[in-house]
C-alpha cells in the first residue's frame, strides 16, 4: 500500500505528508495512524484518509474506520514498528524523510558557486530565506515612541521579543500607513537577534515571491526543519498577500508554525475580520490570537515623538535646536503620521545645516509647507465608516454586508458605500468587495444615489457632514 501511495502521489508530496505517519494498532475492521502534529492530522483527513482506506482494500483486508490521532512525543525513527510490514514509513536510513528534526544549527551552512545555502538532512536551503527581508538598523525600541495610542501594541511586542512564552503566541497588529506597526515588528526582530536567538522578518512581497516558491520545490522539507528553528516569525503588510494558492499554502504554514512552542507577529492595515483579500482561514487565526491597534497619534505622543528626533539629531549635530512654540507648532499641525513627523525633523535638520539660519516658525511653515496644515484629518478607514454608520442607524456591520434589501438596511449600506468613495481612496471595485463582495456597479449606483438626495435633501446632507466628522474623530 506505502508503494502505490508513492507512486501515486511522487517523492516530494508522500515524504512531506506521510514522512512520520506510524501504525499504532490494527484490529478487527479498524487501522489506527498517529502522526506528530494537529495541523498535519487534519491534513490527511480531509485530502487522504479516503484514498488509504482505498489502497489498504486493495491489498486484501477490509477496513471500516481508519483513526489518526496524535503522538504526544515524537518517536525516534527506526524504532518504533519497525517491523511491521504495513509501517507507512520503513525504517530505511536512506529515505528522505519529510518532516524532519529540529534543532538543526547554522554549522551547516556551506557556500557553493550557486550562493550559501544551508545544508540539512531534508535538502539545501538558499541562505537568502533564512535572512529574511531587510531591516534598518535605526527601527529599534530605543527608537520608538510609546504613548496612549499604541501602548497595548508596544507592550504586548516587547513582551513577546523578551522571549518569554506562554502568554501570547499570536499577535496581529493593524495600524494605518505610517503609525508604527513596521517599526515594531523590524525592532522586535533586532531585539531577539541580539539577545543570540532566530527571529525571521518577512514582508508580504517576501513570503510571495521567496517562501512560497521554495514549499513548492524539493526545498520544502528544509523550510520546515528551519521554521522549527525560528523562535519569533514576523509577517509585515499581511493584506497584501494575495491569490488563492498563496492564501492556502499561507494558512498551511501558519498552522504549522503555531503547532510548536514558537511565536508569530503578524502585521496589517486593518482589523483581521476586514482583511477581505485574504480567506477564512487566516482571517480566523488572526481574530484567535492578541489584537492590537494602534490609533493616529495623539498630540502628546506627536510632540514626544518631534522632541525625540531632534534629541536623536543633535547627537550628530550638536549646534541644532528647535524652540519649543515650534516643536508645539509642528506637533499640532503635522498630524498624519509618525513618519511624516520624522520627515520633518529631518528636513529642519537639512535647512539648518546648509543654511545656519536659526529654526523659526516661519521657517518651519516654509520649510514644511506640503506637512504642515492646520486643518490636518487623520485618515479614514472603511471600518471606521462602516462603524459609524453602524452606530448612527443602530444596524450591525453583518447587516451592511447582507443581501438584505429592507429599506432599514439598505439606506444605512448606500450611505457607508458612499462616505467611503468620497472620504477614501479605495477605488469601486475594492469598496464593493469590503461590503458583501458586491459589484462595482452597485457601489456606483449607491454613490450617485446618495449624492443626488443630498443635493436635494438638506437634512440628509447634514445627517451626512455629521457622519463624515464623526469618521475623522
């Protein structure tokens, strides 16, 4: 049966899936398999437990119930059952097995002419994986601001990159652009290296184009000996993992990390019941673990953050000050994000030193003039519509995405799709899929049906300037 599974399925898939499946017991009508993790038991439920009843059929005996269940250690290979005749896996030396130990160190890395790959029992394995996507050397926690905004983020990573385990093994952060949440993740992974312990930092565009090619390789089994090494995984910018095999073969090794005593921080744009481009499965997984946003900076925190970077800049430029009433000034008009307020810093910085002209208030409206406005909005997400609207016509955001057509339901939904046209810059189709997957041209008609009864309705416009400042707030 183990040779016909084999051939059907080929080197790579058998030996990655059933490498450590073990005979525990055969009885009567009843065959029991064990296998080392939850993640990989369910795996063969759902896409192989028909086929091995089939094929165990073939080779004479009956079964009526085939069982799965999980080791509570895993056994040395080579020991257990091994002379049982129907072992999935014989106790031969010079197989490959799929799911290999852990523990493997870098002392066998070697460099070939084809690059510096990583030498392991289960395959070689490109150097480049194992580094991970770049960071910057100045996104410390030493670096980073804490404040009211972001508290819950900052502890909850901080403690995760101390390496204490056992309270949090899942964090998702979502955070608009520019707030903090890449910064976080990038110190926790420096904070974990220099403390002499594995944290893998990749972006979305990494897993994509780096991650996801090597599982679909021979590599496979040597990205998860090396998975099983990483004490803290860190996935920046999750919502812009995209298409359907990406999505499964990410849940995969989601599901798979997190069957070990590792931690996973994972990084976003918005919360995990909105990231619609992912599917159920990891939008799950994310809502079952710690969730932190991390709000638009308040003004204390924007003035902390201002006095930091100039604390930062003086250590190279000891001459530069900025005066207080500018550092309020800035504080209060520069609004956006924590990295424009950088930016502007570092632009002051720039002026001063080729200028020597004294940093002023004029000077910093001049030099800041694209940063700084008085009337500065904080960005406004769809959620953030959504829950307005939600609020306002005491209707649940199940609703907005319902097919119903109550009028209750359907005015409040028009409305929302039409505030997220005019105060966003999702474009129609995107819009029509964070409300119910719908059409691009239901949005439009919504919008030009909410526009057209504003201009005709004074109430309704001001029902509807109401709610667009109570988004911004």
């Amino acid at each position: 049966m183990k040779t016909k599974l084999r051939a059907e399925l080929g080197d790579d898939v058998f030996f990655n899936w059933f490498g450590r499946v073990l005979l525990e017991e055969e009885a009567d009508d009843m065959v029991r398999l064990s296998v080392p993790t939850r993640f990989l038991k369910n795996w063969i439920q759902v896409h192989y437990k028909d086929r091995i009843m089939s094929l165990w059929s073939t080779e004479g005996e009956e079964i009526g119930r085939l069982e799965l269940t999980v080791r509570g250690a895993i056994r040395p290979r080579g020991v257990a059952f091994a002379g049982n005749q129907k072992q999935l896996l014989a106790s031969n030396s010079n197989i490959r097995t799929g799911l290999p130990q852990t523990g493997r160190s870098m002392a066998g890395a070697q460099a070939t002419s084809g690059g510096a790959v990583l030498k392991t029992a289960a395959g070689d394995l490109p150097l480049q994986f194992l580094q991970g996507a770049a960071i910057s050397p100045a996104l410390t926690f030493d670096s980073f601001v804490e404040g009211s905004s972001n508290g819950l983020a900052y502890s909850a990573v901080r403690q995760m990159a101390s390496g204490e385990t056992g309270k949090i093994d899942l964090l998702y952060i979502h955070a608009g652009v520019g707030i903090g949440k890449t910064h976080l993740l990038q110190a926790a992974a420096a904070e974990v290296r220099r403390d002499g312990r594995k944290a893998l930092y990749v972006t979305a565009e990494f897993f994509m184009y780096q991650l996801v090619p090597a599982l679909r390789t021979r590599s496979y089994s040597a990205v998860k000996q090396t998975m099983d090494t990483v004490d803290l995984l860190l996935i920046d910018d999750v919502q812009l993992l995209h298409g359907k095999q990406q999505q499964q073969e990410f849940c995969q090794t989601l599901q798979m990390l997190l069957e070990t005593p590792k931690q996973v921080i994972a990084a976003g744009d918005r919360r995990p019941e909105d990231l619609n481009t992912l599917d159920d499965n990891i939008r799950q997984r994310f809502s079952k673990g710690v969730v932190a946003a991390i709000q638009a900076p308040d003004f204390e925190l924007r003035r902390n953050i201002v006095e930091k970077r100039i604390a930062q800049g003086r250590k190279h430029y000891p001459t530069f000050d900025v005066p207080k009433p500018v550092v309020d000034h800035i504080a209060r008009h520069v609004a956006s994000s924590a990295r424009d307020l950088e930016g502007a810093v570092n632009r002051l910085i720039a002026h001063n030193q080729l200028t020597h002209q004294p940093i002023t208030q004029e000077l910093a409206d001049k030099t800041l003039h694209d940063l700084v406005r008085p009337t500065e909005l904080r960005s406004v997400l769809i959620e953030d519509i959504q829950q307005v609207v939600c609020k306002h016509y005491s209707v649940t955001k199940s609703d907005l995405l319902s097919s119903c057509r109550a009028h209750t339901i359907v005015k409040p939904r028009q409305i929302a799709m039409y505030l997220a046209k005019v105060m966003t810059p999702r474009s129609l189709p995107e819009i029509g899929r964070r409300f119910g997957n719908r059409d691009h041209t239901t949005v439009l008609h919504a919008v030009r049906k909410i526009d057209k009864m504003a201009k005709a309705d004074k109430a309704l416009a001001a029902e509807i300037d109401l709610l667009k400042r109570l988004a911004h707030s």
